[in-house]
C-alpha cells in the first residue's frame, strides 16, 4: 500500500445557501495521478481552491502528509486554467517565482530552475517573455513553475483544455514524459474523457448541482503509459463504462 | 518613424509657410503677428536670456513633478490598499482638479511668498492627480487570478504588490506620469506669471509689457518644446521599464 499524501474528508461548501459542493472526499497516494471528472460548472474549482487553501470550506478538511492545512494556502502547488504566466517577466523568472517568494535568492532561484528547463523541454525559452511562446510552451513552463512551488502534492486545473487537439495531443505524451521522471503526485480536474483516462491512475466522476463523487474507476493499465492506448479496446471500455455513469 | 511622422512635419511646414505668406504680402501689421523668420531670429538673439529662464522653469518643473509623482505613488498604493482611505478620499482628490490653477497660485503666492515654494507647491498639486489616478486604476486592475495563484503560494501583501500590482501597473503609471510631465512645465510658467523673480513666465510678462509679440512667440515655442521633451524623457522610460511591450511573436 502506497503513503496516502492527501486526503479530502467530507468536504461540502454553499454559496449564498446554494449548495456547490456536498460530502467530497478523497485520497491521493504518493506519486499518484488522480482525476476529477465532470461537467464544467460542477465546483470543481471551488473545490480546488478549498484545497489550495485559498477558500474555506463549511464542513470538512484537508490533510496533507497527516497534516490538518485546511484553510492555510501556500501548502499545495496550484495550477490554474490559465497559464497566468506574467507577461512583464520572462519564462526563466516567471518559473522563479515560488523560489523568489520563499525567499530564495534571484541568482540561485534562476540557477535551480535552469537545471529543469530541459527536463520540461523548455530549453532555450529562458530569455524569452510569455507572449512570444505557443499555447503549449506556456502550459509547460507554467508545469515548471508548479513544480518548483513544491514537489509534494500538485493542483492542475484543466491545464490543456485551452489547447487546439493536435497541441493536445503532443502535450499529453509529453506530460506522461515529464510524470514519469518527476513522479509528482497529482489531482487533475478534467472535462475531457480521453484525457482523464490517459493519464491517470484513477478518476473520480464529479456529478453536477451539487458536485458530489458519483464514483471511482481505477485505470489498470501500467504506466509508462504512450498515448497509443487511447487507440486500444481497454481504452474504450473505460470510456463507454465512464459514459454509462455520467 | 521617419515615414510615420512624415504628414504630421509636412502639415507643420505647409502652415509655417502659409504664416509666413501672410505675413510678407501684410495681411496682419508685423507688431501684431510677427512672422516665423521674425521669431527664429528673436528666439536666436533672446537665447542666452531664454536659457537662464528656462533652467528656473525646469528646476521648478522637475523638483514639483518629483514631489507630485512620490505623493502621488504614496497615495495610490494606500488607496488600492485600504479601501477605507479609496471612499474617503477619491471623490476629495476629484474635487482639487476642479480648482482652476490660476485661483490657487495668487493664494499660494499671498501665503508662501514670491520664492520657489509657491511654484513648486502648485506643481505638485497639478502633477499628483495624474499620477495617482492612473496608478490606482493600474492596481486596481490587476489579474485576479494572478493575484489568487501568488496567494495559493503563500504571497505576503508586498510580494503581491511587488511581483503583481505594481507591474501590472507600470502602463497606466507611465500614461498618467505623461500628463504628468506636461503639466509640470505649463504649472511652472503659470505660477511664475502670477508673481515670482524669474522663469519663462516672467520672462513673459516682461514681454507682453513690451508689446514684444516675436519675443513672446519664441517663449511659447520653447516652452512647447521643453514639455515635448519632457514627455519623450517618460516615453523613453518607459520603455526602458518595459522590454516585453512591442515584443515581436516569434517562437
């Protein structure tokens, strides 16, 4: 059994007595990527930013490494729907950035965050500011920069559905690329089905009004996984028993 | 940028001539409008006069505009911080640009006298407003959800201004600190024409008083002049500031 890293225990949360939320619990093993999958407006963010701290949940909590941080933001590295690279800085400072809010120094925040550029396949974007990257390069520099917040538990927040299909694809075997050397454990908030099923190791279907966990399926196919399985009768089968439940 | 100000040169040389025209065949007597070779030539022979006036101006323009822009700063940034001090004193900070500066500076002269103070005093109240309000819209403004992502990192308060408002205020910064400058120069003349020892508003009332017409545009020209570089000083600032505006999309 693998070390449980975060664990999301009963959390519900109303806004303006509306409930968004009801009963939401979940775990996230070490080195694990988890989905959470549902229909856009389902409260799939403001569950995430429950988690990241920033909001307070009405009932439950958040643990992390054993840990109560519930309504303590700056635990988790969170990555919004938007890159929200910032576009005064360049890509090797704007991937700085954690370092330089927890005090790091300017020169040894650059030198750690050049040692990663070519892992994330980012080399020779260093110099360069966000406006002159694609999509793609900026989803990945914005990963960067959600690693070096911490390399513990990672928030991604549909990260590639802003991104055309064929950007898409080559971001997602790039992004079990990069998961397998850097093993960051992950919850990844999807609408798009083939994606949830592609990268994960198990996924959580969030139903709508209010978002409660209307089940869990676990992907068995080992990783490293190519981005060929989407194309195997597995890979279907998960999809039609996923479709049957949403 | 030759090309782009081609019309514009070409529109200021054609009414030059036309002036001029005017002037050669007398539709207008010479002491009432002075032609553009008149001015040149008052402006060459004024110079070394026109220089030390110019050098009071500009020390009045630039030690106001320093006050107004550190005020003006100060004030933005406890504004967009404390929402309190926003409703308090906003519609207040309207109401001073109401005030005509030509009604402040004979007061300002009454209580500070006919030294520096006065000038400076009125150029920082002219110079402050645009400051300010460009600043505060700037901060204001800032992305949300870059705010919340530095605050999912555990930001403090001045990392959020230092790495998230203040830069992504720096363009409504530099737009109010344009204003800024301009009205620095013109706040100078103006406090000088109502009372003071030197300056190029005195140097025009001097003029004026001698029916000097030729004289009185070559100091209009000037003080034109030193507002125009003035704002070219903040534009070439600003982009100093700001390499990633005009950025061409390469991958």
């Amino acid at each position: 059994m693998r070390m449980k890293k975060l664990e999301v225990n009963h959390i519900s949360k109303c806004f303006d007595g509306k409930p968004i939320l009801q009963d939401i619990s979940i775990t996230l093993n070490q080195g694990e990527l988890v989905s959470l999958l549902g229909v856009s407006g389902g409260g799939k963010t403001t569950l995430f930013n429950i988690i990241a701290g920033l909001l307070p949940p009405d009932e439950g909590n958040v643990i992390l490494n054993g840990k109560d941080i519930t309504n303590q933001p700056g635990q988790i590295s969170y990555m919004m729907q938007k890159d929200l690279l910032l576009p005064y800085r360049t890509i090797e400072d704007n991937a700085a950035l954690p370092l330089l809010l927890k005090g790091v120094n300017k020169r040894d925040a650059r030198t750690q965050v050049s040692l990663l550029f070519a892992q994330f396949g980012l080399e020779g974007t260093q110099k360069k500011y966000p406006a002159q990257l694609s999509g793609g390069m900026r989803q990945r520099a914005a990963l960067l920069r959600t690693y070096l917040f911490s390399q513990d538990v990672a928030l991604l927040d549909e990260p590639f559905s802003a991104l055309d299909t064929l950007t898409k694809r080559s971001i997602h075997q790039w992004y079990l690329d990069v998961m397998e050397k850097i093993q960051l454990t992950t919850l990844f908030i999807t609408h798009d089905i083939d994606e949830a099923i592609l990268l994960s190791d198990r996924i959580y279907l969030l139903s709508g009004n209010p978002g409660r966990i209307a089940a869990e399926i676990v992907i068995q196919e080992p990783k490293p996984r190519r981005d060929d399985f989407s194309l195997t009768p597995e890979f279907l089968e998960y999809k039609r028993k996923i479709l049957s439940l949403l | 940028m030759l090309k782009h100000n081609l019309p514009s040169t070409l529109a200021v040389v054609f009414l030059l001539l036309i002036w001029q025209f005017v002037c050669i065949i007398g539709l207008v007597p010479a002491y009432m409008l002075p032609s553009p070779v008149d001015v040149v030539w008052a402006f060459v022979s004024e110079w070394p006069l026109l220089w030390d006036h110019a050098m009071i101006t500009l020390q009045e323009a630039f030690i106001g505009l320093f006050f107004g822009v550190c005020i003006g700063f100060v004030a933005a940034i406890l504004m967009d911080r404390f929402d309190l001090l926003y409703k308090a004193f906003y519609p207040l900070l309207i109401i001073t640009q109401t005030i005509p500066s030509v009604a402040i500076a004979p007061l300002l002269v009454l209580w500070f006298g006919y030294e520096m103070t006065p000038k400076i005093i009125l150029i920082v109240i002219s110079t402050f407003f645009p400051i300010t309000v460009g600043l505060l819209e700037g901060l204001r403004s800032a992305d949300r959800d870059a705010i919340a992502l530095l605050r999912s990192m555990g930001a403090t308060q001045w990392q959020i201004y230092r790495y998230i408002k203040l830069p992504s205020a720096l363009p409504q910064f530099f737009s109010g600190l344009r204003i800024a400058a301009a009205y620095s120069v013109v706040g100078a003349v103006i406090s000088e024409w109502l009372g003071g020892f030197g300056g190029l508003g005195v140097y025009m009332t001097r003029v004026k008083k001698a029916f000097a017409f030729d004289k009185m545009f070559a100091v209009i020209f000037l003080i034109s002049a030193i507002s125009l570089l003035l704002m070219a000083l903040v534009e070439l600032a600003e982009r100093k500031c700001m390499p990633y505006r005009n950025l061409d999309k390469k991958n």
